[in-house]
C-alpha cells in the first residue's frame, strides 16, 4: 500500500508541474519604443527634431532607443551665443509574465539661456506602449520608482500612465520623484494597451540649469486560475490511477 500511495502522489505531482507549466498567462501582441525631442534656440530658428525607436509584433524581444536633439543661436548685436541640448534614453525587456521599463536621461543642457527665448519638449513621442491580450483572468501590476537629477527640475514634471481596453481607460500620473504602485483587474481573452509617456517641456528664458530624470518601471501579470477545480480534477485522476494500479497489482 505505501508503494502504491509513492506512485499515486508521484504521479499527482506530475500532473500537477504539466498543467503548471503549460499554462499560459497572457499573449503579446506588440511593443513599441519611441522617442521624439524637441529642441528651439529662438524663435528665428527651424525647431531641431530628432527621433528613435524600436518596434515588435509578438515577439517580446529586449528593445532600446536613445536621441539627442541640440540648438544653437548665435547673433544679435552682442553676439549671443546660446543654445540647449535635449537628450532621452530608453531600455524594455519581457519576461514571460513580468518586464521593465528605463526611461532615463530625459531632460535638457542649456546655454545662456536668459538672453532668448529655449524652446524644449521630449513628450511628442510615444515613449513605451505594449499591447497584450490576457488568456486567464488576472491583476495587471505596476512598481515605479522616479528620480530626479540636476540643479533645477522646472519643466520634466511627470510621466502618464494609462491602460485602456475596449470598454474604457485608466489614466493616471505617477507621483514626481517618489514610489509608487498600480494593480487593475483584467478580464481574460479582452485586448489591452499599455502606455507609459514623459511629459518634460520648458520655455524660456530663465536661467541656466543641466536637469534630467529617470523612470523604473515593472510590470508583471498575477493570473487567477480556477484552483478548486483544478484540484478536484488532479485529486479524481490521481484516485482514478491509483484504482488501475492496485487493480492491476491483485488481479
């Protein structure tokens, strides 16, 4: 009897690993980095536009993307040398129900900026969105930390968050240069979209400062999985296994 309750409870824990392990929690659909900055000298100079970014379908690979954008004036009748530098970096990578996001080096360089009119912006992009679609009930989770760095944080204020389905849209901002965390229920088989974006711009003038921030971000998908049925399942087909092996011992 003892060698037959080992195989019995062998073969539950079985039983239990497969279904365990061929489970899955969510699907990928797409994922998307993408940064746009912005940066003006003056009002008589062509706004300097750079871009970069990286996109997959359903592939979860690691994506990254990092620009710089630099203005410079130089005139006036006092020869006016001025300018500002506007610079954003950007890192994801999944794992199989969870990632993390770095949004970091967001912000600006400026020169003399007092003597004219700077223009900068890094919030015309779409910075991270991922779009997955739940298999399973669950609770979508989300840890920040942000932190700011420099000698004057006028104009990076917050990143947005937002998770939108086909019925509606949670919006929120993150708490400025602190902590924080979001849990939101998600129904199975239903689409959502993911986007996470800074919101750094300034306009002159004021006085020169070097100022940037940065964002942690992880995510991570808890699944919410029929347990008691499950179970009872395992339990009727670990009795029902242990019936044909003390069967085949007597017969």
């Amino acid at each position: 009897m003892n060698g037959l309750f080992r195989n019995g409870f062998a073969v539950l824990l079985i039983l239990t690993g497969f279904l365990s392990a061929s489970a899955e929690s969510i699907n990928p659909v797409s994922s998307e980095l993408r940064l746009q900055l912005r940066s003006q000298a003056d009002d008589s100079l062509v706004p300097v536009i750079k871009t970069a970014g990286m996109s997959h379908g359903s592939i979860t690979t690691p994506l990254q993307a990092s620009a710089k954008a630099v203005s410079e004036y130089s005139g006036g009748e006092k020869g006016i040398q001025a300018g500002t530098d506007v610079f954003g970096s950007a890192k994801a990578s999944w794992g199989k129900d969870n990632g993390i996001l770095n949004l970091f080096e967001i912000g600006w360089r400026t020169q003399n900026p007092s003597l004219i009119d700077l223009y900068a912006d890094l919030y015309a992009g779409l910075d991270w969105q991922f779009v997955f679609t739940p298999l399973v009930d669950g609770i979508f989770n989300l840890d920040y930390a942000l932190k700011v760095e420099g000698d004057n944080a006028y104009g990076l204020n917050e990143f947005t968050y937002s998770l939108q389905n086909t019925e509606g849209n949670v919006h929120d901002f993150f708490k400025f240069d602190g902590f924080g965390d979001f849990h939101h229920n998600l129904v199975a088989h239903e689409t959502y979209t993911v986007t996470i974006q800074n919101q750094a711009s300034f306009e002159g003038p004021f006085d020169s400062f070097d100022t940037q921030m940065t964002g942690y971000f992880h995510w991570s998908f808890d699944a919410i999985l029929p347990v008691p049925e499950s179970t009872c399942t395992l339990v009727l087909l670990s009795l029902g296994l242990l019936g044909l092996m003390k069967r085949g011992r007597f017969s």
